[in-house]
C-alpha cells in the first residue's frame, strides 16, 4: 500500500513524502520521496495496471515518477515548478497520463518522462481544474472547470484524449 501524505488542497499539513506498507497497511514506511527531499503538497498518487513498482504522484511541484517501487523517483522534467492538482492515467494505456494545473492541462505520452501542453477549448481564466477518464471510452476525458472566485464555470468533454475539448455544460445548474 501507497500514501501521498499531506493536505492537498487547504495547505492545512505538509506532505513528509510517500509512505510504503508491505504488511496490509501495520506498520509504514518512508520511500525515496520522503521529508527531506518531498514537495508539500501531493494530490494523487497513481499505480500502474501493468508494473505495481511503477507509481505516479502529483504534487506542488510537479509530476513524480518511480518505476522501482518508489526507491527512486524523479521529476518529469517539465512539470517541475507547476502545481499539478490532478493526474489520471489513460485506461488501458499507462503510456498516456493526464495532469492538470489549477488552469492548464497536461499530457504525457511517455508514461510520465515528459508532458506537453494540450487541451484546447478550455477556459484560459480557469482557477481549479479537476479531471476524470473512463474505461467505457478510453478516448474520453472530462475536465471540470472553476473560476477565479472558485463558481463552477463548466464542464468539458475531449474525445481525442485530450487534444480538444468542447463545453458540454456553462450553467450553474448543472
């Protein structure tokens, strides 16, 4: 078992890194990302479908990667300094990883190396963005937006994993 520690979204505890149980959870133990070297916020903490040694962890610096069991992690050396709120992998491809910023959205296509900016259509004035996929239509992604006074400001649909998106609803009532 995994824990990205921490508060993630009201700052109220820092993050002393990613704790390992290998007895169901008795007893913890800190991994490579740990206190000394951890950023303060982790948000999501993801293991692969197919390698349970690799683990993806979004945090206030970025996307973490380790592919030994979380001995070892790095940064994806373009998402160091940006504040991912939200990571999601591709169902059925852990190659495709989707990552927010409270105003930008991300993919990798190489299981988490790199991200590139994507997701046209998408309200450039976002201050919270929250994602989710689904094994029905792995090519569907749905990105949830709010603004800068955090009021719902729509609800987002790409077809093309990512590429684009179309406003499926602008209203608050949804």
């Amino acid at each position: 078992i995994y824990i990205a520690t921490g508060d993630d979204d009201a700052g109220d505890t820092s993050s002393v890194g990613v704790l390992k149980s290998i007895d169901g959870g008795l007893t913890w133990n800190a991994t490579g990302l740990n206190i000394a070297n951890s950023p303060s916020s982790m948000n999501d903490i993801y293991i692969s479908s197919t390698n349970p040694n690799t683990l993806w962890v979004a945090t206030n610096n970025g996307v973490f990667i380790t592919t030994d069991g979380g001995t070892n992690w790095s940064n994806a050396n373009n998402t160091a300094g940006l504040t991912i709120k939200d990571i999601k992998i591709k169902p059925g491809n852990t190659n495709t990883i989707y990552a927010v910023t409270p105003n930008a959205f991300y993919v990798s296509n190489n299981g988490g190396t790199s991200f590139s900016l994507s997701g046209s259509g998408l309200p450039a004035s976002s201050s919270r963005l929250v994602l989710e996929v689904t094994p029905a239509n792995p090519n569907a992604v749905f990105v949830l937006s709010a603004d800068n006074s955090y009021e719902f400001q729509g609800l987002y649909k790409s077809t093309n994993s990512g590429s684009s998106f179309t406003a499926q609803s602008t209203k608050s009532t949804i």
